[in-house]
C-alpha cells in the first residue's frame, strides 16, 4: 500500500538496511525474511526501482556470516547494488585514556545514511524509499531536506509503521506480497543454494521493524 502517488519519471531508489533486516527476520521468528526477493517486493508496492542493499557485519557464529554472504550473492544475481558495511562493527574509544574498543554492533546504518547523501549529491535518485530503524531516518531527513529539497524521503514497513516527521511517503508491504517475494531455490546461486534450504521456513506474519 503506497500512501502517495509517484511521478511517471521519478527516478526511485531502496535502500535497505540488511542488519536491521536481519534483526526484523529474527524477532520474527522466521529466517525466510532473510531470502527475499528486494526487486520483487518493490514492484509488489506498484514501483520499479534501483534498489540498494548494505550488508550487515557478519555475525559472531560462522554459519551466520556465511547466510549474509550468501544472500548477498542472491541479491546481485537479482540485479541489487549491493554495498559493503563501513568495517565489521563500530570503533569506540575512551576520551580520557585513549583506550580503544570495538562494539559489536552493524555498521550498516551510518554505512547506509552516507551512501544516500552521496548518491543525493550525484543526483542518483528523485526520491528514496529506506527499510531502516527510525533513527536513521530521522538523521538523514534533515540533510537530505535541507540540501537537495527537492528529492523526496520515504519510509518502507512491512506493518503500521510511524511516518517521517515532514509526513513523507509510506510503502507498506502486506503480508501476501512479503510472501510472495520470498526467493525461491531456482532463484538463488549455487553456492547459496546449500544454505537457503536449510534456513528457509514457512512464512511468519510480518511487523514492522
């Protein structure tokens, strides 16, 4: 469901946050949100696009990492931009004493939030759907509005999902067309194949994340 209606010559991108993806699959319950099929879901909402996914940092298990790289192979055999995360985690250290420590956390949001001002400034996209934490897009609305005001910011949810605070545009994906859009194994590369049947399971009901 799409809560705004789009210019016929409006160049879209997505941008896709894979750990909050990640993170949204696993509260779920159901790693088969992990295999989806980005393109697919965008035209399911009415919209052909770019789409752009930034991968997570690898988890700490080695069969996780794995599933990350290997869904990243699926998305570019789909045609996904596919971008890699600024480092496996945050760098942290103590203003006092210097001592310095990693936090082991994604780096996929500040990754992602850069990557969207860059492809502004190259004039890449008229308007941007994000699958990301509130807090992101809240740190890349003022910017964005303030320097390009004339590129559009939206919001993608896979439920009731609060909106941008300048009441940008909402592409709520429903739970058939999530369904739908999950990969299946004719869909995926051959090295991926082995993990995707393992970690593909029925269909959970959706949330927004």
């Amino acid at each position: 469901m799409l809560k705004f209606t789009l210019h016929d010559r409006a160049r879209i991108r997505f941008y896709w946050d894979g750990a909050a993806l990640q993170a949204h699959a696993e509260a779920m319950g159901d790693p088969s949100l992990t295999w989806l099929d980005l393109p697919a879901l965008g035209r399911a909402g009415g919209i052909e696009a770019v789409h752009v996914w930034f991968a997570p940092a690898p988890p700490s298990d080695r069969a996780g990492g794995d599933r990350v790289g290997a869904y990243g192979q699926a998305l570019e055999i789909l045609g996904v931009e596919r971008r890699a995360c600024a480092g496996q985690g945050v760098e942290t250290e103590c203003l006092r004493c210097g001592h310095g420590w990693r936090e082991a956390r994604a780096a996929s949001d500040l990754t992602l939030a850069l990557g969207m001002l860059e492809d502004a400034m190259a004039d890449a996209y008229d308007t941007a759907f994000v699958f990301a934490p509130v807090h992101v897009l809240r740190a890349v609305e003022g910017p964005l509005a303030r320097l390009f005001p004339g590129k559009d910011l939206g919001r993608v949810s896979f439920g009731p999902a609060r909106g941008l605070r300048h009441g940008g545009p909402v592409l709520t994906l429903r739970s058939a067309q999530v369904a739908a859009a999950r990969l299946s194994l004719s869909e995926v590369g051959r090295r991926a194949r082995p993990l995707f049947s393992q970690t593909v399971q029925p269909a959970a009901e959706e949330a927004s994340p």
